[in-house]
C-alpha cells in the first residue's frame, strides 16, 4: 500500500512564515453571508428560496506566487541562465515529467541556523545515507527550520553556490527545502556582508541558477516524516503565465 506524505504548509493569516510584507491575507465568506452573490445570477431570487438560507462559501486572496509551499523557476532567480546563453524559463514553461520525481533527503538540521551547505557536506550526506545521484531525482534538503515557530525566516541553514551547482552538474533539475529560502536566511547573510562586502555570498544559491538551470521548492515541512530516499515525489506548480513561481500541493508517496 502506499502512503501519502503531506509536506505542504498551509496559506492561512494565522501562522507567519513571511516576512511582513509578503505576507498573505486571506477574506473568508461563508454560507450566511454570501446568498447575494447567488442572487445576482438569479434575478428576484430570495434568501428563503435557498436551502436553510445559505448561500455559498468562497474566500478572497491577496498572495505573493511565492507565499506557502511553491516552486521557484529559474526566472525568479535571473534573467538568463545557461550561463547567458539562454533566457529563463518562467513557471509555466516548467517541463512536468520533471515533478513527479524519485526523492532524496539530505539532512542538515543539526547545522547551525544561517550556515552555508557546501558541496563536501553534500557529498559527505550522501555517502552517510547510502546514495548516489542519479538525473532527475529530486533533492528535498532538511534544514533544521521549524514550521508555526518564532523567527521561522532566521531559521535553517542554506545551500551555497558551490552546494546546488554540485547537484545540478549531476543531472538533478528540482531542489526543495523546509526552510523559507534555499539560500541561508538573510539576517545571517547580512552579518558576514557587513564584515567582508563580498557580493557573491549575496543570494548565491540561487544565483547558482544562472549559471545552470533548475527549479526550487521552498517552505516544506514534515521532511522528519521521510526516509532518506526509496520514495517519489510529486510537486507540480500552479500554471501562472510569466511568473516566477507557482503554489505547489508537495506530497511524497511511499511504497
């Protein structure tokens, strides 16, 4: 029998897992509120004529594409990729055999919050789980960033530059963490910019995208729930044209 693993946060007003200006805002109407709506379809129709007097429940949404659980295209990261031989690809240019994938775990949580992955530790998790990459498998990274917690977007470490372009020179085309960013959050980023002025460390991993194409799943949760491979994911984004990222409904299955 397989089992369906939900690694989706939800979008709700009630749990902050943005920063204040992305924030989404949900307005709900509910049955007893919403029997006019059905009445502009249905000139002379009345609140009694309906069953109980309900009408319909039906929310409104203010969103950011990369507010819950979402896929990053390689648009959100830069202009071009192939290093600049190429224009990126907006979230609904994303090839689909791409998101119904093999998974792999990768765990960093016992990392400090703000540190940099490298390709050694890449390499080195991998050996620890028993792994070897293969293309197209998708890599789900565990970044010790909780989920309804206080601070979630400081929380986690990141994947560097080096760290990402190591998994796509191998074929891999779809990355995901539980953490608000693939890269290290940007309150630690800003501490070692302040002491060396080094533009590279500046949103690297995702830079990492110019440079080779690959798409990006962000804000996960329940990775703890996975063993480190043996299942598939699947994690197609919402259609939105030009946009440089869509709503993605993450579920692992397990045989």
């Amino acid at each position: 029998m397989t089992q369906f693993v939900d690694l989706s946060i939800p979008i709700t007003n009630d749990v902050v897992s943005d920063p204040p200006v992305m924030r989404p805002q949900i307005t709900y109407m509910t049955h007893e509120n919403t029997w006019e709506q059905i009445a502009m379809f249905f000139p002379g129709l009345t609140r009694e004529d309906l069953p109980d007097g309900e009408g319909w429940a039906v929310e409104s949404l203010t969103l950011s594409t990369h507010n819950g659980t979402h896929m990053d295209a390689p648009w959100h990261f830069h202009s071009t990729t192939d290093s600049g031989a190429s224009p990126a690809p907006s979230i609904d240019e994303a090839p689909l055999d791409l998101f119904f994938r093999p998974g792999v775990k990768l765990d960093f949580s016992d990392k400090p919050h703000g540190h940099v992955v490298s390709a050694a530790e890449v390499e080195a998790e991998l050996s620890r789980i028993g792994y070897e990459l293969k293309p197209l498998d998708i890599v789900l990274m565990q970044s010790g960033a909780i989920y309804g917690t206080e601070n979630f977007t400081d929380q986690g470490c990141g994947m560097g530059a080096e760290a990402t372009l190591y998994l796509t020179e191998r074929g891999v085309k779809v990355v995901g963490t539980d953490a608000w960013s693939w890269d290290a959050p940007f309150s630690h980023t800003a501490k070692r910019w302040a002491e060396k002025r080094d533009p590279s460390i500046i949103w690297e991993g995702h830079k990492a995208g110019r440079i080779q194409p690959y798409y990006q799943i962000e804000k996960l949760t329940n990775l703890d729930a996975l063993p480190p491979f043996g299942w598939k994911l699947s994690c197609f984004p919402v259609k939105i044209e030009r946009a440089s990222a869509g709503w993605i409904r993450a579920v692992a299955l397990i045989d």
